[in-house]
C-alpha cells in the first residue's frame, strides 16, 4: 500500500511512514482503475463501500472491524432550516458510538494481516475508547496514552475495554509526534487521528453516504478537529471522482467550536497553513485541537470543493443539540455543530435555498454529568393518577 502526500506528491512504500519530509500527512494511494465501475446495492458495514476509495483493502475478518460502518441516511424534515433540506448520518449507531470505528476497524484489519499484535493511540475520548475496544476484540495489545486530567466517567469508558492506560503530563499536543516515534522504535502501532489507515477507513462515511444518496448532497457537513475525517472524505470524494462515478462533487464544510477554531480562522485569513491557536474550554471537547495534524489538509478539502470552514459558538451548539433531541436523536456538542453551521453556511452563501445538506452525527457522546435538569420537566405524581 503506497503512501503520497497530497500536497507534493512524494511517495513510499514504508508502511510506517505516517508524515512526508515537507511536513504534511501522507495517505494511501487511490488506483481508480482497482475500484469497481459502479456502486453496492446494499450498504451493511464500511466493507460494502470501501472497495470503491481504490486502494488495498484488508479483510474484515469477524467481530468489531466487521460492525463498523453500515449506518443509514436519513431525511430529517424537522431539521430543515432556511429552505435547506437536511439528511443525517448517525455514527453514534457504530460499535463504540461514533465513527472513529471506521478507522479503527481498517487499522486493526491491516495491523492483523501483517502479523503486528501490539496498537496504541493518544486520545482522551472516542478514538481512545474505539482502539481500546477494537483490540479487545482482536485479542490485541493496547495502549491509551491519555492527559492527566481526564474525567473519570471518559476514563472508565476506555478502561473496561482492557487496555494499558497511561496518564501523562505536559504538552499533549507534543505528544502525537512523541508517541509515533516510540511506537515505531517499539514496534507498536499507532492509530492516531490521521494515520493513513485510519484516514482510509474513514473515507467510508463519505463513500456510503454517496451511495445511500445514489448523487451527491450539495454539502456535505462534518465537525472537524485534528482534520482526520474531513481528509478521508475528501480521499473518498476524489476518489469517486477519478473513477467516473461522481460528476459534480459536494461542497465539503466543515464546523469547528469558536473557542478553538485553528482550521476555521486560517480559512477566513486566507491561508493556505493553518497555524496553532491557544484553544479555549468549549461544550464540543471532542473537537478541541488546538494544532491540529492534518489541519492544511483539511482547508485544501474545503477550498478545492468550494466548500468553506465555519466556526460556531457554545450557545449556538447548545440550541442546535436540543434540535437534534428534538428530531429524535442524542448527539454529542461536537456533532450539533453541524446543524448549527447551517445559518453561517447560508450567510456565506455556500448553501442556498433548495439545496440538500447531509449532516454527519459524528457521535452519541458520553453524556454530560453536569447537565442540569431543570426541576419544571420532571412532575411528581401519583401513579394512579398519571392519565386522569
Ligand atoms: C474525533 C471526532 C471528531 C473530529 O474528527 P477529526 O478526525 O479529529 O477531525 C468529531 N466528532 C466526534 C464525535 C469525534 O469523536
Ligand atoms: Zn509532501
């Protein structure tokens, strides 16, 4: 499986290289003429659409890697909003609730048919609780390196998969480059936010959506942080585009929390780098990079698509959270993003009316245990009298 990277081309064959000598991430090669020449009839799980990205795919073998994926489309009417019609992807229907699960399946799948035993990644949420779990089901090494100061309630999620869990100090964002050499010296193989397994697991929201849609949406909507996921998409996008099968591609847009928008304020600059921010506390902790890795890849995916990068604030994901309840869906702040991007989107003219948006739920969450109830929505009543 060759690696490229997408900014200057430069290819190789080291299946640990994981970044290109001019600094940018590389990804799988895509062959378009390895794809078949047309879509699935039926989407059960990522492996029913991955052979359409092109590239050399693992097998699924059985148990987690083969559950992930496979999540519907749904036409949500309650959720339109200004005259744009709106469709969700629910990842939190993935093994672990959210689509980390993609990538991790790919990333087990392929550590497996080469004979590796030992995984790790460096995350303090989903990603963490998705590896931790997709080696338990593979009978596979594990390592969670996660920060200090992580909540128990998010800790206890990832330890009951069985892995070895380490809390460090210091510069966590350091440490995604720290941990990747180690790992390789070690032999252990790191699923981080954009290694190149990962990316293509990933792909397959895209890939499936496309499918399920038989066209492609006007846009197509995601929360972004380290930039992993809006890579793989525009991976799948290009993908498609090569082998014939999409002719006119979504608008890819993608959402950040104003407190830490690193990939959105490098859009509305203008840049063509996105450079670190210092990052502030927001609702959406599960898109919080302040530096991110694969941040330029993601502000080429929206620039080249005509797509753009928003950034929404912590009242606006709250009301869009409460919207989404209210369509019938738990989805954590870092996926109400999506929905409350819609307004910006029409501002700024990417969307207007009449056009189609899909919104990728990329997570059910784990819950606030802060939230309040407020005391008027619960009664106390007599159960005999509850229908008088
Ligand atoms: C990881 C994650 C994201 C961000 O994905 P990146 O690949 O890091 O950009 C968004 N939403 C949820 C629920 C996540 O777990
Ligand atoms: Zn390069």
């Amino acid at each position: 499986m060759t690696r490229v990277c997408w900014r200057c081309d430069a290819r190789t064959d080291d299946h640990r290289r994981v970044r290109c000598d001019c600094g940018e991430p590389l990804w799988l090669e895509t062959d378009p003429d390895a794809a078949p020449d047309s879509f699935p009839t039926c989407v059960e799980s990522m492996w029913d659409v991955l052979p359409l990205l092109g590239v050399d795919s693992p097998s699924p073998g059985n148990g987690l890697p083969a559950a992930a994926g496979g999540t519907p489309l749904v036409r949500t009417e309650s959720l339109d909003t200004d005259g744009v019609a709106v469709h969700v992807k629910p990842e939190g229907l993935n093994p672990t609730g959210s689509f980390k699960d993609r990538g991790t399946a790919f990333g087990i799948a392929a550590a497996l048919e080469r004979g590796e035993d030992r995984v790790g990644t460096v995350s303090h949420g989903n990603m963490a609780e998705s590896v931790a779990a997709g080696a338990a089901a593979a009978g596979m090494d594990c390592t969670v390196l996660v920060p200090a100061d992580i909540a128990d309630e998010r800790l206890a999620a990832i330890a009951r998969h069985g892995p070895r869990l380490v809390r460090v100090d210091g510069d966590y964002g350091r440490l995604y480059h720290e941990a990747l050499e180690v790992g390789r010296e070690a032999g252990v193989r790191f699923l981080n936010s954009d290694a190149p397994w990962r990316v293509a697991g990933q792909a397959t929201t895209a890939l499936e959506v496309l499918v399920q849609l038989d066209d492609a949406p006007d846009a197509l909507v995601l929360p972004v942080s380290s930039g992993g996921h809006a890579s793989g998409t525009w991976q799948a996008v290009r993908a498609l585009t090569g082998a014939g099968l999409l002719d006119s591609p979504p608008k890819l847009c993608f959402v950040q929390a104003a407190a830490c928008a690193p990939i959105a304020e490098a859009y509305a600059r203008g840049d063509d780098e996105v450079t670190p921010v210092e990052g502030g506390e927001t609702i959406a902790y599960s898109i919080a990079n302040a530096d991110p890795p694969s941040g330029s890849r993601a502000l080429a995916a929206a620039r080249a698509t005509d797509g753009a990068v928003v950034a929404v604030d912590d009242a606006a994901i709250e009301r869009a959270g409460e919207r989404f309840a209210g369509a019938g869906l738990a989805v954590e702040p870092a996926s109400a993003t999506t929905l409350a991007a819609l307004e910006p989107l029409r501002d700024a003219r990417v969307l207007d009316r009449g056009d189609t948006a899909v919104l990728v739920a990329t997570g059910r969450g784990f819950g606030d245990p802060d939230a309040a109830i407020e005391t008027e929505h619960v009664e106390l009543a007599a159960v005999g009298s509850l229908f008088a």
